[in-house]
C-alpha cells in the first residue's frame, strides 16, 4: 500500500467529495502510508482540552484532520481541478522527470 502519492507538500488541492466539497487549500503535511493529505482549513475538527503548562485555560480547540487522498485534486494555474502527470524533459544535457497539469500541459 506504500504507493508513491502524485500530490506533495505545499500543492493547492481541491476537495472533491465529502462535507468540504469544492474547496480549497493549501497540502501541510503528506503521509503516503496511509494515503492521507493533511490541508489547511479543510476537515476541521473540535478537541477539548485540559489545563496545562502550555496551555494554561484549556477549553475546545479547532484542528484539521488528514482526509484520504482520493477526495482531492491537484488545481492548476486556472485554478481548475486537474489530474497530474509526469514527463522527462532535458536542460543541460540532464533529464528530469517534471509533474505537469493534464488539463492545460502547464508544468506544476
């Protein structure tokens, strides 16, 4: 189940299913594991805390949770949805391998 994830940290995805449906943001953290994106604002959660030394009131906190890969999509410079592909393209004699947006051939 360890498959490589197409979508990295710091891409703006868009969710397209569940309770945040077309929205966006920003990917904080990426854990190909279990196959979850971390986005912020999107999947927040309440967390009720205790008094403690970092916390010294406690109370209810909002937190985002990681949601499954396969409810977000990579948005391009149009800001449309897109899926992602991948071509080598040399510079300097070097080739690389380079993500790019299917929906409009831009590099990512």
């Amino acid at each position: 189940m360890n498959a490589k994830m197409k979508i990295k940290k710091e891409d703006i995805v868009m969710v397209i299913s569940g309770n945040f449906k077309g929205e966006t943001g920003r990917v904080l953290g990426v854990y190909p594991k279990t196959q979850r994106v971390l986005v912020e604002g999107i999947n927040l959660r309440k967390k009720h805390t205790r008094p403690n030394q970092q916390n010294q009131k406690g109370g209810i906190l909002s937190k985002e949770l990681p949601i499954h890969v396969s409810n977000v999509m990579l948005v391009d410079s149009d800001k449309n949805p897109t899926k992602i592909g991948f071509r080598k393209e040399e510079a300097d004699g070097k080739s690389t391998l380079v993500r790019f947006a299917k929906t409009n051939d831009k590099k990512i």
